[in-house]
C-alpha cells in the first residue's frame, strides 16, 4: 500500500487552503489523512480522504513490513 507521508504539504480542493498531513488512519480498505491548517485566525483539524485535497510534486510511499 502507498500512501502520503506526514508533513506532506497538501491544499484543499474546496476552499484552496494550504495545510499539512499530521496523521494516517487506515480502517480495512479506507485511507483517512488528519490534516491540520490554520483557517479564519483558527488552528484547524480534519480528517479527510485523498479526493479532498491536492499534493504538487510529492510521491507516495511504501508502508508496511520489508524483507
């Protein structure tokens, strides 16, 4: 499985905010990415699915146990 690394930098599709991936959540096949963003004077926290947001020139990563 691949995924985005935390403190990849990532902008919201909605409302283009810039913001940071600070945690995975892997639940059976679903991928959630905690991403935090200040927002309106406000520190701001969500957790969302990768068609909530957009990443420029980063590529995903690997996970998992190596042999």
């Amino acid at each position: 499985m691949k995924l985005y690394a935390c403190g990849t930098h990532v902008t919201t599709k909605l409302r283009k905010i810039e913001g940071m991936i600070t945690g995975i959540t892997i639940r059976f096949s679903a991928v959630a990415y905690e991403v935090k963003y200040f927002f309106d004077n406000d520190f701001k926290t969500e957790w969302m699915n990768e068609s909530e947001f957009e990443v420029t020139e980063v590529k995903k990563q690997s996970i998992g146990f190596y042999k």
